[in-house]
C-alpha cells in the first residue's frame, strides 16, 4: 500500500502569521452581549405584551390569580423554550461566538427553569379548572385531555419535556450511554412540535390576536428553519458533495484508531486545526446516530483524519468499520482553534484521546521555536496515541515537549507522580515558565481538564486566557 494515506507522517505547512491581542477578546464578547441583549429583549416583550394585555387587572380570586399564573408561565416558558432549541442547533452564528460546548452549557441551565415553567402552567390550570367546574383534579384531568382541543397532545408534550430534563441530570445523564441519551434527547423536538398547537388554538394570550399570533408565528419559523437549514440541509447537501468514505483504519494504540476519510473536494474543506465534527456512520445500525471527533491531522486536501478511542458502545464497533463505508459529516464546529489565540507563548495540554486536537494546533499554528510548549499525559508512554506524530512535530518545529506517564500522583493530581511530592501548579510551571503570558489550550476528560485548569488559574493565567474542549452533552 505505497499509496496509502498512513504510510508516511505527512504535515501542513503551520500558519504564516496570527493576528493577536485582546481586541479579540473584546469583539468576541460585543457580540455575546449582542446576542444576549436580543434573547433578553424577546423574553422581556413576552412580559409587556402580557401586561398590556391586562395580565394582572383581572387578578380577583384564587382562580383568577392562576389563571395568571398559567399565562404568565406559559409565555415565559414558551420563549425560553425556543431559545433553548436555538441553543443546540449547532448554527454557525452561535458557534462563532460561544462554541458548541459553550452554548451546551447554557442549554442545560435552561433545562430545569423551562420544565418548571411549563409544569407551573400545567398545575395552575388545571387547579383552575377544577376549582371552577367544581370537579376533583382527575376529574379535570381527564376533561382536559378528553374535551379540550389540543390538550392531549399538549400533556404529551410535557411529558416527554420532563423526560428529556431528567435525562439531563448530572447524575443520569453519567448512567446513560451517549447513543440512548441522543435516542431520548430526538424527542425533544417531537415535545416541542406537539405544543406548538394549543399554544394558537386554547393560549388566551396568542388565539384570535393578529399582532401576538404574527410575533409568535414568527419566532417559532425562526427556529425552525435553522434548524431544519443547519442541521438538516447544510449536512445532507455537504455530504452529498463531498462524498466520504471510510479509506483505511490504522491501529495507533491497544485503544485507539485512526479512520481516514477520503472523497471530493476535500481541498475545500472548511475546518481548521481544533475543530470537530459529528460523523454518521451510513451503516444499518449507526446510520441515525452522529458522534463528535476532532480531526486529528490538519486538513490537507487529500484526506480527512479522525482518531477515535474505544470507550463502549458505538466507538468500539466504529473501529472495526470496514473501507468504503459511507460517512456523513455534520460541521466543523468548535472554538479551541488559534482564532481565539492572544498572546504570543501557547502551551498545549492533552491527557489520552484529548491529543488529536491538540496535535493539529501544534502542526499549524503559527509560532517561532520555543513558543509553544506540548504536555501529553498518558496513561502508558508505550501505548500512547499519536505519540510518535507529537514526537516528530514538536521535533521538527523545536517545541519543548513533556510526555507525563505512569498513574495519578494523587486523587487529586492530573500529573502522574514523580517522587518530588511537588503540587501541580509548582510542576506545572516548571514545565512552562510562561504560562502565566501565555494561551493554554487543554482537552481530555471532563474532570482530568477541570483540574488542569484550577492549576493553570493558580498560575496565573487569567480565565480568558484558557481555552478547553469537551464535547458536552
């Protein structure tokens, strides 16, 4: 196989120049303030239009007062709902700004106040009801869910959204693999699209008023139509074009596996070095299910590469896909790119699968002998993906490089232990004197990089300054 893609270390020539300072961190953050500002102002108009409408004049009795209570929460609610599924959209102009674990994050917070919104307008009008009609709630319940155009699918809908909320804990989502959490988290589309009816046929606050109905039909348009250009079309379209499909497999520890890509215009290929995709294995069984990996090559215009760690479930049987299996891709999407670099010194730290990317910044950015500093910690310096390649960039480039193996110094640590019973921001320093001046890009996992950046804010390194991927979800 002489002409096989893996046969021989192939780099990209790094980046010429980057343009840094803290202008970009100030334009970075107009626009969050922007986009805040706009999703602030849509919730705050639900307020006034409330009121203008006589929310609170017609408060005289229990009953009335929930019957408030169930507007008030259900054009709440409603609103911030809409901006959630905005949220995980993965459309680019959010993505540009607060990346696809940033905007994730914000998802999540959202989750709870939503669901108790919605619950809030659920039991305020059916207490309502009942206290109105003079039946008992099951009564009620069933009238509601029998009689009333559109509320069985409505109580539907909210039973799916408390599914998909409690399936977001911490403590579940940690039990659940990420192929059934994705399964669950499809029906939140589904809990959307069946409230959307009574919202506009039984909502006193929507039905019968040209001015509300046009607001609302228009902000649920919005959203639906990036989602459906941006994670339906812009996919389909790009794969169709680009046609993937799997060339070769190449084993690069006991764990890990590099798949590499092969297909049409790759040499228009829009990701850069950091960035992620989420691949669809066009297989029977995976078809439906799309996984985040980060290119663990810089793009050259001849193969796209991504390697992969078995870590159960769908990852195990992607390294065993065989050539010419069709891959979709949906993407790039991420921040930790040298687009949101500030300063001149970097230093680049991974631990396991978290190098592929890591490797791709220290190929391509652009940088002098001595200004980037690699560490890599590996569980086995002898069973460590893509040792070899960061070995050789870092060679070749002249970047110092700290290959930190054996177990954990201590519960605590994300260094291995080394005899001097040093803490790890002392060691940490050591390593990169200027880590404090300098951009710190960290991936690995969720608690391993959590610690990592504790030390490096210990250092001295401010927040803006610090730079991690994770892959929520």
């Amino acid at each position: 196989m002489s002409n096989s893609p893996a046969n021989q270390l192939r780099l990209t020539e790094p980046n010429k120049a980057v343009r840094i300072g803290e202008r970009k961190v100030v334009r970075i953050k107009r626009a969050q303030d922007i986009i805040e500002t706009i999703a602030l102002s849509i919730v705050m108009a639900v307020l006034v239009m409330f009121l203008i409408d006589g929310g609170l004049k017609g408060v005289t009795d229990l009953p009335t007062a929930l019957g408030a209570i169930s507007r008030v929460t259900s054009l709440l609610g409603t609103a911030l709902l809409l901006i959630l599924m905005l949220l995980i959209a993965r459309v680019p102009w959010i993505d540009k700004f607060y990346g696809h674990d940033g905007a994730t994050v914000v998802h999540k917070r959202l989750g709870k106040p939503v669901l108790y919104l919605i619950v809030a307008h659920f039991l305020a009008s059916l207490v309502q009801y009942s206290i109105t009609n003079g039946d008992d709630i099951v009564k009620t319940l069933w009238w509601f869910i029998t009689d009333v155009q559109d509320m069985l699918i409505a109580t539907i809908s909210l039973v799916l959204m408390v599914v998909v909320v409690l399936t977001s804990i911490n403590f579940t989502r940690r039990k659940m693999s990420y192929e059934a959490w994705y399964f669950v988290h499809l029906t939140s589309y589904i809990s959307v699209a069946l409230a959307v009816p009574h919202i506009f046929t039984a909502g006193s606050d929507v039905a019968g008023k040209p001015v509300q109905t046009i607001i609302w039909v228009s902000l649920y348009l919005f959203v639906f139509l990036n989602i459906l250009w941006f994670r339906v079309i812009i996919p389909i379209r790009k794969s169709f074009r680009k046609r993937l499909v799997l060339a070769q497999t190449v084993r690069e520890s006991s764990d890990t596996v590099s798949l590499y890509l092969t297909g049409k215009h790759l040499q228009k290929i829009e990701a850069v070095s950091g960035q992620f995709y989420f691949l669809r294995f066009l297989t029977p069984t995976q078809w439906w299910r799309p996984h985040p990996f980060s290119i663990s090559a810089a793009p050259n215009g001849e193969y796209l590469r991504f390697t992969i760690g078995d870590r159960g479930d769908d990852t195990k049987l992607m390294q065993n896909l065989k050539p010419g299996t069709p891959i979709a891709i949906e993407g790039p999407y991420g921040l930790f790119t040298e687009e949101r670099r500030t300063k001149e010194k970097v230093v680049l730290i991974a631990s396991g699968i978290g190098i592929p990317p890591i490797r791709t910044l220290a190929e391509s950015m652009a940088a002098r002998p001595g200004d980037i500093t690699v560490i890599y910690r590996v569980r086995n310096e002898n069973d460590a993906s893509l040792l070899n390649e960061i070995k050789e960039i870092c060679r070749r480039r002249e970047f110092p490089l700290h290959i930190i193996a054996g177990p954990r110094a201590n519960k605590n640590s994300w260094l291995s232990e080394d005899g001097t019973n040093n803490p790890d921001v002392a060691r940490l320093t050591m390593m990169a004197p200027h880590v404090s001046e300098a951009d710190v890009f960290i991936c690995g996992p969720e608690a391993w990089t959590h610690s990592v950046i504790k030390s490096v804010r210990k250092a001295g390194t401010p927040i803006d300054s610090i730079h991690s991927e994770e892959y929520a979800w």
